[in-house]
C-alpha cells in the first residue's frame, strides 16, 4: 500500500489569499494528503502565491526558487504554484522556474488536490515534461469557504463575502486577476461564520476586495448594513470587524448598523490612497476631498469612540511637493488611530503603470517614510491617551517569560495594528476576554492590568 503524500505548503500574500490558502490544506487533508511544516520532509511543495505588487512578487519568486531547490537536492518530487501571480504571469513563471510542475489560477482552487497527487506526464528523451496547468478564465463564484484548515490562531477567523471587485483604481491589479465583483448569498456567509464560531472563533473579521459594496451585483438590497445585522444575531461572534471598506460606497445604513449592532466592533478600515482630488481623479477613486471628509466627520459624530484605519500611496505619478504636503497636512490635522503607507509600486499592466511623471523609487520611499514619521508621533500620543482607562481585551497568546499576555482590545485589529501586554494575571488562554486598565505605553503598543482578577476568563462564554 502507497504510503501518503506529504505536503509543505508555503502560504504568501494577504488575509484574502489567506483563505484561499486555507480552503487548499483543507482540500489536501480530504483528499488523503498528510501536511508538514518542513519543507525538507516534504514530497510535494506548493506555493500560493500573491501577484499585486513587485515586492509580492519578488517574495513569491523567492519561495519558488527554495522549493525547486529542494526539489533538485532533496526529497521534493512535486512543485506546484498556486494563486494570483500564476493567474497573472503564468508564462514568465515557467520562463523563470521550468521544473515547476503544476500550475493553478485563483479561480481553479479546487483542482489543487489534483494538481498535488496527479503525477507528471513523461517526457520526451530531450524534453521536459509539460507541466499540469489548472487556468480557467474568471467564472461566477460558486465555491464556498467551508472546511477550511485553518492558518490563523483558533479564535479569530477571516470571513470573506465577495471576490473580484468592478472598481476601476489605476494602480490596482485585482480586477484583472480576480474578476468582477461576486458577492456571496447572505445565507451562504451565514453559514460559513457558523463554521468558523464552532471552531473557536470568537472574532470574525469581514473581508472582500471591496466590502462595502457587498450585495449589489446580486440584488441583495440590505447589502453590507443586512450582513452586519444577520451577522450580529449569531450565537458565540463576540467581535464582528469590517475590513477593507471603500470610502465611496459607505452608505449612511452602514454607519447605523456599525453604531448599533452589539458585536460589530466600532472600528473601520476605510483605505483612502489619497487626498488631494487631481490625485484622487488619477486613480479613479470616485471621491472627492470634500466627500471624503463628510464621510470622516459622518463616521466620528455618529459612532462613538470609532477607530478608524486607513492606507496611503505616497509616489502616485505626477504627484507634486504641493499635493504630498496637503496629504501630510490631512494626515496631522485629522489624527487617523491607524494608518499604513505604501511607496507607489510601478505596475506596468496597469493604467498609472502607463501614466507620464513616473517618480523616482528614492523619491516615493522618502514620501512614504515621511507619512510615517508624522503617523508615529500621533500614534504615540493617541497611545499615551489610553492610559487610565479601562477597556476588554481579547487574549492571543499564552504568557511570556515575563509572565504577560499579548491581546488586542477591540481598536486593535489582528496582525497589522499595536496590541495589549496584559501584566498580573494567571494564566489565561488564547480566546478569552478580560476587563484590563492602561497602565503605561511601550511606543504603539499598551501595557495593561487587570481590573478583576477574578474575571480572569470569564467573559468568554
């Protein structure tokens, strides 16, 4: 009897690919594969690749290049290439890795188990054999996220309700690699956050290229503000937490279902880009300045004690001295509780890829360093801000040498945000819940106490 596959899968690229990566190990293990996280033990090595920026791609390229090393010196007999770069530049892959052995595009997930198992056709005496390639055109997305293996810790989860997206942005590849927007029927998101609460998540966190348009492909008149509601209802989702929301679709139902669900955390992850409305109209982000702010002052006034996150793109084409100082200007007088900064990546296929006045990468670095510094210093008094108040938290790791618990309260998102050190507990487990004080700062991050060390725990049920 042929022993099992072992599998080393190399997961790349954001919390969206994150569930694709996750749905494939599910796949794997019901297809009778065993995982392993050595990649030297391995027989088959797959990488799911993220293909939106050069810097991703750089990082996939380097993945690849260690897997078919070892598929050249070690025990590795299989290659497989997954995701958003294959879909992207499936040629220039194989030109690049020709020992690869099987390819598979975003919208084929579900012939990864084949592509791992299948063995390679023969070749020829002079000839490489051909490569199994799994590449569909997009098609209307029927898959659902179920019995997911799942990479994140156990309590909190990625919940994602829509793939593709219709926006046009100029800097973005997405659409061309992902498709048009498709939302997910309510029922079916429903279902799969029911999956994901039996788990052990107690925080779910809602994903899509574009959130905030969610429902209006199919129909679905509640959109975003109904998921919210229905989600809201379920039994066991302590947190509920909007991610990647596009500031021109925000409706004023969103922002009272934001206010009033109980467990919808009052945070938002509203990506903005930019400012300055020449800029604004380069990238086709269908807002204005002007909008822009409305929405902000809406969003404070009307939600209380809202954080809100936000990203930039410092570098866009064209962009002058006089457009960068009135978005470093924006950025020191509204005072955002997060915010991310990209130098603007070069992506030939795309609109601005094409646009005259590319800036130097020197250039949109030190921009985008600068937007940093700026963002640092509110970030450090907003953090200082916190300290004698009292707020939950939710545990996320077991305790240090030093005897504290890494969490998060609930304006701190999972992975790209500061956290809490909870000092002076006994040991709590990852999940819980537990009313702490600030106590003092460590630059982003906060160092808190219990209030009770008697509810040590016991907020999660």
């Amino acid at each position: 009897m042929a022993r099992p596959t072992k599998v080393a899968f190399v997961a790349l690229g954001c919390a969206k690919n994150l569930v694709d990566s996750e749905k494939m190990l599910g796949q794997l293990v019901e297809a009778g594969a065993i995982l392993t996280a050595a990649e030297a033990d391995a027989d088959v090595i797959v990488v799911n690749t993220c293909g939106f920026l050069a810097a991703s791609r750089t990082e996939a390229h380097e993945a690849i290049a260690e897997a078919v090393a070892r598929k050249r010196t070690g025990r590795c007999r299989r290659v497989v290439v997954a995701g958003c770069l294959v879909q992207r530049d499936r040629e220039k892959l194989l030109e690049a890795f020709p020992q690869i052995d099987a390819l598979v595009g975003v919208h084929n997930r579900d012939d990864l188990a084949a592509a791992v198992l299948t063995p390679r056709k023969p070749g020829g005496r002079r000839r490489r054999p051909a490569p199994d390639v799994y590449l569909g055109d997009y098609h209307p997305y029927v898959a659902t996220d179920t019995a997911r293996l799942r990479l994140t810790p156990r309590h909190y989860a990625y919940l994602r309700v829509s793939e593709g997206c219709d926006r046009k942005c100029t800097f973005c590849t997405i659409p061309a690699i992902r498709g048009p927007m498709h939302s997910k029927p309510p029922q079916v998101v429903l279902d799969e956050a029911r999956e994901l609460i039996a788990d052990g998540a107690v925080e779910l966190n809602v994903i899509g290229q574009d959130t905030t348009s969610y429902g209006r492909d199919c129909g679905y008149e509640p959109g975003l503000a109904g998921l919210l509601r229905e989600l809201d209802r379920l039994p066991g989702a302590k947190w509920i937490r909007l991610l990647y929301a596009y500031p021109s679709g925000f409706t004023d139902g969103m922002i009272d279902a934001i206010a009033g669900c109980e467990h919808v955390v009052k945070y938002v992850d509203l990506p903005l880009q930019h400012i300055n409305d020449r800029i604004l109209r380069a990238m086709r982000r269908q807002v204005t300045r002007s909008e822009t702010e409305a929405l902000l002052a809406r969003l404070r006034e009307r939600i209380p004690g809202l954080v809100i996150r936000t990203t930039l793109i410092a570098g866009f084409p064209g962009e002058t001295e006089a457009e960068f100082e009135e978005l470093m200007t924006f950025v020191r007088e509204f005072r955002f509780d997060a915010l991310g900064v990209f130098p603007y990546s070069h992506e030939p296929d795309t609109p601005a890829g094409r646009m005259k006045h590319q800036l130097p990468d020197r250039v949109r670095q030190q921009r985008a360093d600068a937007l940093m510094r700026a963002q640092q210093n509110i970030a450090f008094e907003l953090a200082a801000a916190q300290i004698g108040r009292t707020f939950d938290v939710l545990i996320e790791s077991p305790p240090d040498a030093g005897g504290r618990h890494r969490a998060r309260h609930a304006g701190q998102g999972p992975e790209v945000d500061s956290v809490t050190y909870v000092r002076g507990l006994s040991p709590l487990s990852p999940g819980d819940f537990v009313r702490v004080r600030c106590v003092e700062t460590c630059e982003y991050d906060l160092i808190a106490c219990p209030t009770d060390v008697t509810l040590a725990g016991s907020m999660r049920s």
